[in-house]
C-alpha cells in the first residue's frame, strides 16, 4: 500500500509577463514521515502540473464556474494513472530491485482555498489578539475570539486525545453563541464596510475537522504551508530563470527542475562512488533525528562521515542537553557562549551599567546565604543572552530548537535595557517550590583571576542570573471569560531555577498610556497577563494548573 498525498494551490507567476496565474498540482507518498515532507528543501514533493487559470470569453458570472470544469478536467487527466493505480494496483520496484503490487489510493488532498472576506487571522495576530483587546472590547466580543484561537491551537496538536478533541470541538459552539458581539461592535468588516454575518467558507470547514482528525490523525501532517513554499520553490524562484515569456513558461519551469534534481542526484551519487560507498540507504535507527531532519545527510554521515558538509539542507537540532547546563529536574537546558560579552566587570561596574543599583547586596545575600560566611568575590564576567531548550510537551523524546533569552543593559534604543522573561521554580514562603515569572536583567559569574590558586565553590560554578519577580494574582478559573494567568509585581525571593521562556503583556485597559512603547512596557505598568498565546508549547504548557 502507497498511499498519495496530492497538493495544489493557485499563484500568480508575474505581473511583467501578461500576468500569468496557474495551479500547481503536487504530489508525495504518506509512507514517507511527515517532518520530511513538510520541508520543501527535502524535494519530498514532486510537481506533476501546471495548470492554467484562463480567463473566458463569457458573462462574469460564468467566469469561476468555467475556471472549474476546467481545472478538474485538467485533473482527471493528470491524475488518470493514479486511478487504476488505486482501483487495480500496479507493479513496482523497491530500492533492491524487488517488485511489488501495490495499490495508490488518495488519501488526502492539501488545497488552499479563497481567502475569506473577513480580517485573515495571522498568526502574529492570533499570538497576542486576545490579551490586547480585553478591557478594550466587550467581554463578550474576547470570549469569541478567546474561542476561536483555542480552536485554531487546539486542532494544531501533533497528538490527539478524546479529551483534547472534546475541548476542541466545544470551542467552535463557543464561538458561535459569542459572535454577535463582534458583529454589535461593528468590527465584521468586508471590501465595502461592515457585515452583519458570518458566511465565510473556511469558517464552515472547521466543522469537519473534528470527524478527519478521527480518520487521518493530526492534521498538521496536511497543512496548506507545505504548498505555499512549493509555490515559491517550483514557480516564483524559476521565473528568473527562464526568458520571460508566457507560450512556455510551463515547460521551462519543467526543464529546469529536472535538471536540478539531475544535478542533485549526479552529484550524490559521484560522491558515493567516488569513495566505493554502497549505493543503498540502510538507515540506522540510533540516528533516528537526523533521518527525520535530512535523510541525504544521514545517510552520508553514516558512510562519509567527513563529507557531511557537502550534503545540503536542513540539519538536526543541536541537543544542548548533551553539554549544556541542565535544570534541578533536568527537564531544561541552558547554552551559554564561552567568551562572557564583558569579561572582567566589578560589582560597582554592573551597578551602573545594567542601572542595578542594590546587585551588591543582592549577590552578598546570596553568597551569604548559601556559605553561612562572609562574601568573598572579586570581578564578574557577563553575557548579553542564554539559549534555553526543552522537549516537546507531546512528544518528549523530541527536542526543541533553542530560544534565545534576553539581558541587555540599557541603551540609546532600549533605554531601560532589553530584557526577556522567564518561568521559575522558587521556594515559597510556605516552605513549598512554586512558579514565579521573572525578568532576566544580567547573566553573570564570578571568576578567579589568573595567578590565585582558588576554586569557585558549587553554588558558584554556574552562570547566575539576576531578575525581577512577578507573582501570580489569578488564574483562568477566577476570570472565566478571559481564562488567563495575570502576574504583578514583587521585589524579594529566594534562590531558584529556570524553567520556561515567557512572554507577558501589559494589562492596557481600554486603551494603551501614551509614551510607552515595546521597549518599556514592562516596567511602566504594574500588572500583566501571562500570553499563553506565544506559541503552540506555550499555549499547552500554561493552559493547565501549574503554579
């Protein structure tokens, strides 16, 4: 059984050559796994047509529904061999030589459709839409949305559970009893002003979701992304390359993917005969990540290991775990450079730089309370910013690619500094750990001058972090409606240890204070919500009972 994945979208090539538009129509197989295929770089995708858009000679109203009948006789054509493929099966070879009969039935096919008339919600936009109208808008109106953005996150899962799929379906009736705030707000706008419905086509799809999620499995596997770079890498980069002219335009794109992937394969194989390697790919499950990232370049490492470099393309994520500094529960990694940005700093140096002014009492009341002795320190080393790594919160064995976390001291664009946020698990004043956020305002560590025979104690041995605490005031169950961690300002705690990147913002109100700007929000207001809506991790990590 190889099943197909068939792909198309519609683009325009250029608006200098007669202002050619065309379908692409791709194609893959599902045996191959599905974060191979959803990198264009790999060519897991073949493009099989071009297919025109004509414009008719006929009524407006005709125009679209010829454009059909066309395109779907285009595909009948195209697709003719892959229906007796799926309805009597076909003979053919495996990598060894070894024929089959298999059958090819369509088990998917990865359309875009027409843009809806309302307000496309990017995923900018769907990152922090929710926070930043509340207390703007009517409660009502954030619920809806609230609603549809947990729709859209929740199908995103790459692993399904029936209590999952249950949060996910409730969302979208949710939706539904909510809307007509949006529409009393006047804010359901189209080509010619405001609308007082909600007939969107793609809005309707999402009531299918739910019934292919149960069939197929996780429908990131078919997204419309994967074809929105095909178009680049098949049509929109090749125009360049060709003369320019519309009559065959179709037929030099063909040319000249042929020959790339021509060249590719010539190029792959001379490397391996070049060095008597073995033509087959056996790959090695110990290298099961790589495989998954690139499998030319598994492939090559296992036989050319000194080649790698010649291979192209995306590479595996570098596992910081391996080397990096890891948390209590060894569950986060942090990746420091080995050169500090500022090597040799004194505690009065920090104090002005970074405008920290009590880091010396703060660092003699740590060292104080982790030695039971007086402070003893000379100069610090520092660093603008740490890479923080965790594991996917569905798929653990899968590392994600480091973030980047933040201490900058001020300066002419960021005048207060530019500093990212944290999660931390800290010693509460019940004795207990709990969660705090923080800002990261310095990362440094103190360092042993060169000719004293001394050695940093434990506590001492690893980068130290100097922050800002905020504290959770409430939760989502205390604001149904908003269903979000607030946080607030504090000044004391103890020691504690990183968890999670964070992103929080201000609680604006009805409207944001005048002068404040990205690079002084946090520290021109006193509350702000947790956005759970940074990205998909987040959005599971922090919609859960945590702190």
């Amino acid at each position: 059984m190889v099943p197909i994945i068939l792909g198309s979208n519609k683009t325009p090539v250029t608006q200098l050559a007669g202002g050619i538009e065309m379908h692409l129509v791709f194609v893959t197989i599902s045996n191959i796994n599905s974060e191979v295929h959803s990198k264009a770089t790999l060519q897991a995708w073949h493009c099989v047509a071009y297919i025109p858009v004509v414009k008719f000679c006929v009524h407006p109203d005709y125009q679209s529904i010829l454009q059909a009948r066309l395109w779907h006789k285009c595909m009948d054509l195209v697709c003719a061999n892959l229906k007796a493929a799926a309805k009597d099966g076909c003979f053919i070879p495996d990598p060894s030589h070894h024929i089959h009969h298999v059958f090819m039935p369509l088990i998917a096919h990865v359309c875009d459709l027409l843009e809806a008339t309302m307000i496309t919600a990017h995923r900018d936009i769907q990152h922090t839409i929710v926070v930043l109208i509340a207390g703007a808008v009517p409660p009502k109106f954030v619920c809806a949305i609230h609603a549809l953005v947990d729709f859209f996150y929740l199908a995103q899962n790459p692993v399904h559970l029936p209590q999952s799929l249950q949060l996910m379906v409730q969302a979208l009736p949710d939706f539904h009893i909510f809307k007509d705030a949006i529409i009393q707000a006047k804010a359901r706008k189209g080509k010619n002003g405001t609308k007082d419905d909600f007939f969107i086509p793609k809005l309707k799809l999402l009531q299918s979701f739910d019934g292919t999620i149960k069939k197929l499995g996780t429908l990131m596997q078919f997204s419309a992304d994967m074809t929105e770079q095909l178009l680049i890498t098949h049509c929109k980069d090749l125009f360049p390359q060709t003369s320019q002219q519309n009559k065959d335009f179709m037929e030099q794109c063909m040319q000249i993917l042929n020959r790339q992937e021509s060249m590719k394969m010539f190029g792959l194989y001379t490397l391996l005969t070049s060095r008597r390697a073995s033509l087959v790919n056996a790959i090695h499950d110990k290298d099961e990540d790589v495989t998954t990232a690139n499998p030319a370049l598994s492939w090559i490492s296992q036989v050319l290991p000194d080649k790698v470099k010649s291979i192209h393309g995306p590479r595996p994520v570098h596992n910081h775990f391996l080397k990096g500094i890891l948390s209590g529960d060894a569950l986060t990694a942090f990746q420091l450079n080995v050169m500090p940005d500022y090597k040799s700093l004194l505690s009065s140096d920090i104090c002005m730089k970074y405008a920290l002014l009590d880091f010396d009492r703060a660092l003699t009341d740590f060292i104080h309370h982790s030695s039971l002795s007086n402070p003893k320190y000379g100069r610090l080393k520092a660093w603008h910013k740490f890479q923080l790594q965790l594991n996917l919160a569905f798929q653990l064995q899968v590392i994600m690619p480091s973030q980047v976390v933040q201490a900058y001291p001020p300066s002419d664009d960021f005048p207060l500094g530019n500093c990212d946020t944290v999660l931390i698990d800290a010693m509460g004043i019940n004795g207990k750990m709990m969660s705090f956020i923080t800002q990261v305002q310095l990362i440094f560590q103190p360092k042993v001058q060169r000719g004293f025979n001394l050695e940093l104690p434990s506590y001492l041995s690893d980068p130290l972090l100097y922050v800002q605490f905020f504290c959770f005031i409430s939760g989502p169950d205390d604001h149904p409606k908003l269903a979000m961690w607030s946080v607030e300002h504090v000044y004391t705690q103890d020691e504690n240890d990183v968890t999670h990147a964070v992103k929080l913002i201000p609680v604006y109100g009805e409207a944001v204070a005048k002068g404040v700007s990205s690079a002084t929000c946090l520290e021109s207001y006193k509350h702000f919500f947790l956005n759970n809506f940074m990205d998909k991790e987040s959005y599971h990590t922090f919609s859960t009972e945590f702190v």
